[in-house]
C-alpha cells in the first residue's frame, strides 16, 4: 500500500492548503439558495456539501475525478479505486502493486462464515452482506488508533488501512454469500495472479471459458464505483464518517441505505419490465408492439423502468458502456435485443408523452441485461454486486474527508410552523 498512501501523502497538503485559502477568501460567499420545495423534496439540487472524487453534470454524466467514465471503460477497478483516491490514474507498476496489496490482505476472518452460516437460510442477500461488513468492526485500525490517542491530521491513514482491509474482502464476501444463499456449493478460495474483478468472477463460480464474465465484471465495477456524494449510500456513509465512526460503521450504514428500493434496487426493476414484456411478446416485440406496450405502461399510471434520471438531461454515459458491452458480444440474445429496440423506441414515446424531463436511459436500463445473459439470474443479489463497486466510491470519500479533517454534518431542521411564518 505504500504507493497509493505516498501519493496521498503527497496530494493532501495541497488539497488542504487549497481548501483553507478558498475558506479564507470566500467563506462568506452564497454558493445555494433553498426553496420550501426543495426542503420538503428530500433536499433535491441543494448544494450543501462538498464531493472531490466524482460529480455528474446534467449535460456530461458521470465525471471521476474530471474524467468522462466513458474513457474508463477499459480501466480497471484498482486504477479506478486509484483515481479516486489520489485524482491520477496509476502507471502498470503502481497498478500492480495495488493488486497485490488487496490480495494479501483479501482472507475473510472464520468468524465472518460462522456468523453468516448462523443466519436464517432466507435472509437477503445484503443483509448478509452488511452484516459481515459490521461484524469485521472488531478488526479496525481506526478504532484502535482513534482509542490509543494520535493527532486528528493523520486520521486518514488508519482509515486507509481498514479501507484497504474492507476493499480487499468484499468480493470473498460477496461471492460466499452468492454461493451460500442460493446453493450454489463450497465457497471458493480467490486465485493468485488474478485482479480484484478477475477474483470476484472467479469466486461466484459462473462457467466463464473465455473470460468474458470477468470483463464483464470488471466493467460493472468500474461504472458503479461512485456517483457524487449526495445519492443515499455515499451521503450516509459520509454522514456517519463524519462522527468519526470507521469505515466498518460508515460503509455499514452506507450499504443500509443501498438496500432500499429506491437505489439499489433499480437495476432489477428495470431488467423484470423487459422480461415481462419479452413474455408477453414470446420474444422481441415489433416497434409498433413495443410503442403501444410502452404507451399503456404510461397511460397506467406507471413508469418505464430505466429511462429518467434525476440529475441527467442526457443518456447516462454508463448505460451506453453496457449497451456496447453487450451489443459487441451477445447481440442475438433475445434479451439484449429488446435491451437495444428499447433504447430505440422508448425516447420518443416518453417526449411525445411530454412528462419526463429526461426521456433517455439511466444505467439501470442496461446492467442486468449483461447479468442475465451469463446466467447471474438471481435479483435478489444484483445490489450486492452494486455494493462491491459502490465501496470504492464510499471509502475513497471516508479517507478524502478525515484527510481534509471534515466536521461532523449537522444541517439546520426547521418546523413547517417557521416555514409558514418565512412566507407570511
């Protein structure tokens, strides 16, 4: 780990002395204005906290560390996790050397299986998975040296070692409780020689000859790394970060807050309305079929499941990465063609409709096509493979803060009686 904490070391006294002139000079300066729409609409649009790693302009999509993740999408998730972590991506060696690091330090703790085997055979598979996440608490190097005493501007070394910690096991984690929950047979032991997505492949044990589930793989975590800071699992991570808790508690929460419906569950969402409709057609539907599908959908009172997004005004670069993915190597699967007529079809019904601000595909309106294709049909666990990738973002984030040495969050609540009184 030595590489990735002296490029840290190297970047964080200039990002803090940045940060302290730009206090300085400006602190005074108003940078958003709050509506009584916005304070009741789940604080939608309001600029109020401050995300170095990625951002997503309406009109670009996602942008890690300034690049277009479009250009990452033959990256891997160690040059990703770098990027993230320092702004720059590594070279082959420094690239290397973080994959070995999360190798050695990649054994799941017995008492993570014991704790798991020991939970109800129906549990979710992200319970299962947050539950391993808290249970390893005891192993934290934060905690430890929180509790010894040591200066507050070396708080986001330790919180390195548990990220490296916690980063290196999930797709263990992950890949046994894939195995575990849906009787798949033993784990799998991870593989010398391969990288952090190689392994995971690997791990969930899906027939891959050709190794085009591990690209694959590597892809998906690569798009679904991070995504500002403001969406529910890289808000609540920061937030319970921000007490100081270590990234066992933050990445906990965080995952808590991926679990929920209107997250993390998308992407399946999305991939059971084209099953559905692929049903009710006996295959790929005509474009008039599919237009006049579409149309009831709306005309229901219902949404098109992928296509909308809350901040893009353009097609989530992210979706058409997949788009390609599959297109290039599976375009006769009868899924990924209707993945491909939809995208075809569904925006110009929606600005016909004239209700969506964004008529064009999320990323959720192409991922679990490239899942179902290589038979990783089992809903339930696609949050799981989301949380894998979404840890990058989550912990990059935790060791930016305690090395930017950020407050604890305590927002100004405010009852609807003083609302009442402000518009008076």
């Amino acid at each position: 780990m030595a590489k990735l904490q002296n490029a840290l070391a190297k970047n964080i006294p200039v990002w803090r002395d940045e940060i302290r002139t730009l206090v300085k000079k400006n602190g005074g300066k108003k940078i958003s204005d709050v509506t009584i729409l916005q304070a009741y609409g789940g604080m939608r649009g309001v600029k109020g906290m401050v995300c170095d790693t990625s951002e997503v302009p309406p009109d670009k999509g996602l942008l890690i560390r300034g690049i277009p993740v479009g250009d990452l999408v033959n990256k891997t998730p160690e040059d990703t996790f770098y990027l993230l972590c320092t702004g720059s991506l590594p070279n082959a060696k420094d690239r290397r050397a973080l994959t070995e690091e999360l190798s050695s330090r990649a054994r799941v703790p017995s008492y993570v299986w014991k704790v798991l085997e020991a939970m109800p055979r129906n549990s979710h598979p992200m319970c299962m998975l947050d539950t391993a996440v808290l249970v390893m608490q005891r192993e934290s190097k934060f905690a430890k040296a929180y509790a010894d005493g040591m200066n507050k501007m070396d708080y986001w070394k330790p919180t390195l070692e548990d990220s490296m910690d916690l980063l290196a096991r999930m797709p263990a984690i992950a890949a046994g409780i894939y195995r575990m929950r849906f009787n798949k047979g033993k784990r799998i032991a991870p593989k010398k020689g391969l990288t952090w997505a190689e392994n995971y492949a690997h791990m969930l044990g899906v027939p891959d000859k050709s190794g085009e589930f591990a690209d694959c793989m590597r892809l998906y975590l690569v798009l679904h790394s991070d995504h500002e800071g403001g969406n529910v699992s890289a808000h609540t991570c920061h937030l319970v970060g921000s007490a100081l808790s270590d990234p066992y508690y933050s990445v906990s929460a965080g995952l808590n807050g991926l679990a929920g419906p209107l997250h993390g569950l998308a992407n399946q969402e999305c991939l059971k309305w084209v099953l559905e409709l692929k049903k009710k057609f006996k295959g790929v539907p005509t474009d008039e079929q599919l237009t006049q599908y579409a149309w009831d959908t709306l005309n229901g009172g219902k949404v098109i499941p992928g296509y909308g997004h809350a901040v893009l005004r353009v097609s989530d670069p992210r979706y058409v990465a997949f788009r390609e993915f599959g297109m290039k190597h599976f375009p006769d699967d009868p899924v990924m063609a209707l993945v491909n007529k939809i995208f075809e079809i569904v925006p110009g019904v929606l600005k016909e409709h004239g209700k969506a601000k964004n008529p064009w595909p999320n990323v959720d309106a192409g991922s679990g096509a490239l899942l179902h294709h290589y038979g990783l049909r089992e809903f339930s666990y696609y949050t799981v493979l989301f949380s894998v990738s979404r840890a990058m973002g989550m912990l990059s984030q935790l060791v930016i803060n305690r090395a930017m040495g950020s407050p604890i969050e305590r927002p100004k609540s405010v009852t609807t009686k003083w609302l009442q009184g402000q518009v008076k």
